[in-house]
C-alpha cells in the first residue's frame, strides 16, 4: 500500500504485515496516487499544480506543470490503454500513452463548469462484441442457424445481418445472392424478420459503419432483453450459396454482455469451411474460452440432423493469422481441462479447444477430415 504524506511532502510504503518506509520524498504536497501498468506512481500536488511520476525504484520527475493560478490539478487515472486522465480545475486532460511513457502535452476530453473533483475509470466486463461465421448456406436443414446469450440484467442493443452478395468483393465465388433473416426468441416464436436491409423500419438507426455492403442483404437492429436467441439465415426461394451471419454488440457499455455464441450450418471444402469469427471484449485481464466443433451430436435426439458432419476438425486462428491450436478428437488433448468445464463434446470424435485468451480478435475454422462435408455446429464458450 502507498499513501501520500502531505505534510512531509512524501509518499509511504507499507507492507502487509504493517511496517512503513519512505519510497519518495521532495514532492511538495503530494494528494492524488495513480498506478500504470508498469509499475510506475503518478502523483498530484495541488499546491504546485505539477503532476509527479516516481519510478518503481523511488525516482521522482515532473510529467507536467499547469502555471495557471486558477485550474488546480486534482485527481487522476488510467484507462486500460495506459492513457491518463487528470482533472485540471473545470478540464479533464488526457495524456496519451506512447511508446516509452506518456506524451508530455495532454489535451482537453471534457468541461466542467463550477470544476471538476475526483475521476474514475469504468472497466468495461468482458464479453463477445463480435461472432461472424461464414458457411454455405444450403437449403432445408443446411440453413445457417446462430445461437447467442444475452446475460446480465440489462437490455442489449444488438445489430444482426446476413450478407451473401458483398463476399465476392473478398474472392467469394459463389455467394449467397439474395439472403433472408429471422430472429428467434428462446420459444422458437419469431420476433423479427428482414430481407433487404433498407426495408427495415428502422433501417435509419443502423450506424453507417455497421450498415451491409448490398441492399439484398438482410440486418435486424434489435433492443433486447437477456435471454436466448436463435438467428437464422436462408437463400430466399430456396437459394444457396456462401454467406455470414453476424451479430453486433451495439451497447458495450451496458452490464449485460453477449456471453456464449454459436452458429450450425453445412460444412463444405476450400472456401465452403465454416468459419467462425469472435471479437473478445473487456478491459479484464486473459480470460478462459472454450470452442467446440459438433457433428456426430447432432444426428442423435432431440436434434436429429441426416448428412451432419461425421468427424468435425477445428483450428483456432489469432487476428495475426497465426494458428493458435488445432484438435480433431477432443480426447486427445486436454482432456482432464475440457471435462472440467462441464462443456465436453457428447462424441468423442468431435473437437475442442481450450484456451486462455485475451482481449482480440481469433477465428475458429471448422472443416471435416480427409475433406468429408456435412452440416456440425461451432460454439464459443467464455463464462462457464
């Protein structure tokens, strides 16, 4: 524990069984205490109006000094991105984190009048922002159906979207021309339903960043409460092709969080492998994940799929393109760890992976064995 010692312009150290030292001395009127990643100590001295910074090693220098007699630093903070944010009289500054330390010249996020006191920095709990998955979308049972969690207490605002004709501007030769879109309640009752996105009621309040490529393709931008959804996207009058579905988290900073994701569809060769793209978010630290690659389940009750997948493989890519992990039967590796989540493939030849993961993006590639197709299953798992 470090506590600041005004009237002896210094900073304590004490340890957990309560004897104190001196870890820096000189400050002037130390007040406020920040920690960064590295250890460092970053110090307010309203008196001066000066922002110290103190090296693990005790080392004291001056990041910045406000000269102005009237805008008196008062407190301070990190984000999990290592910027700092002061609050300087009626101003919140940011000094941003650079390579080496942080910039010595902040500038100015935020106003307040009458002045501004103490500051914190929410940390954002983890959870999926992202879950793309790109299959070949067949007819009857080999339609793209995704599943997702919405945990939590909150309502989630959520943008869900099948594109199909846009792929072919990515190598994709054989897209999904017209897609379709569904939205299921865990009832299986329809909630929502689109083709073409421009179409929707409130096609309007789509963020433009988020908006599909082509007006064939289908989005639902919906409000929902925590529960279990089901997204399902088809070829209208029956048509195939490959395509991807995806789901938005459009309100991260709400307490409900997309937890658990997956999405069943038919799994071909060469581009026609089902890829599952996943976007893990939060400003906590790595966080456990398990990925499933089904087949042979799905043939049994109560799903009762024909032409499923008969011996699933699965890889685990990072957003660098490096390959992560690889399984075919889930039994062959982790075994003891996999059981342990209570999440174990009910076949033992279908795959999983275990993983401790950060904060990024990763792809799960789901294909079949000596090059077999079939309809199997991906899902990813992060609270369990």
């Amino acid at each position: 524990m470090y506590l600041a010692y005004p009237d002896h312009n210094s900073i304590l150290k004490f340890t957990p069984d309560g004897s104190r030292t001196t870890f820096a001395s000189g400050i002037g009127h130390p007040y406020r205490l920040a920690f960064d990643a590295s250890g460092n100590l970053f110090v307010t001295d309203p008196t001066a109006n000066s922002i110290f910074e103190i090296s693990p090693s005790g080392v004291v220098s001056t990041l910045a000094t406000n000269t102005s007699t009237t805008e008196h630093v008062n407190d301070l903070a990190f984000d999990s991105n290592g910027n700092l944010f002061v609050t300087f009289g009626s101003s919140v500054v940011e000094f941003l984190s650079d390579v080496g330390g942080l910039e010595s010249v902040p500038i100015t996020v935020a106003s307040v009048p009458g002045g501004a006191g103490g500051i914190a920095i929410a940390i954002e709990p983890p959870g999926t922002t992202n879950l793309s998955t790109r299959v070949s979308v067949q007819a009857g049972d080999g339609v793209a159906i995704a599943g997702f969690i919405i945990s939590g207490s909150s309502p989630k605002q959520v943008l869900i979207k099948g594109l199909g004709a846009s792929l072919s501007n990515f190598g994709i030769s054989n897209p999904l021309q017209d897609p379709t879109l569904e939205l299921h309640d865990s009832t299986g009752k329809v909630i929502a339903t689109n083709d073409d996105w421009q179409t929707a009621t409130n096609a309007g309040q789509i963020p433009v960043d988020f908006r599909p490529a082509d007006m064939r393709e289908p989005a639902i931008l919906a409000t929902l409460q925590p529960g279990t959804f089901t997204a399902v996207l088809r070829g209208k009058n029956g048509g195939t092709g490959v395509g991807l579905i995806e789901m938005d988290d459009l309100s991260t900073g709400v307490p409900s969080k997309l937890t658990n994701v997956s999405t069943r569809g038919f799994v071909g060769t060469e581009e026609n492998v089902m890829i599952g793209g996943f976007i893990l978010s939060g400003e906590s630290a790595e966080r456990k994940v398990l990925i499933r690659a089904l087949g042979p389940t799905l043939a049994q009750a109560p799903i009762n799929i024909t032409g499923n997948l008969t011996d699933p493989t699965l890889m685990l890519v990072d957003g660098n393109g490096t390959v992560l992990a690889s399984n075919d039967d889930w039994k062959s590796l982790q075994q003891s760890e996999i059981q342990a989540t209570g999440l174990a493939p009910p076949n033992d030849r279908e795959a999983a992976i275990l993983a401790t993961l950060p904060t990024g993006n990763f792809t799960a590639i789901v294909s079949g064995k000596n090059g077999e197709t079939g309809i199997a299953l991906v899902d990813v798992f992060h609270s369990f």
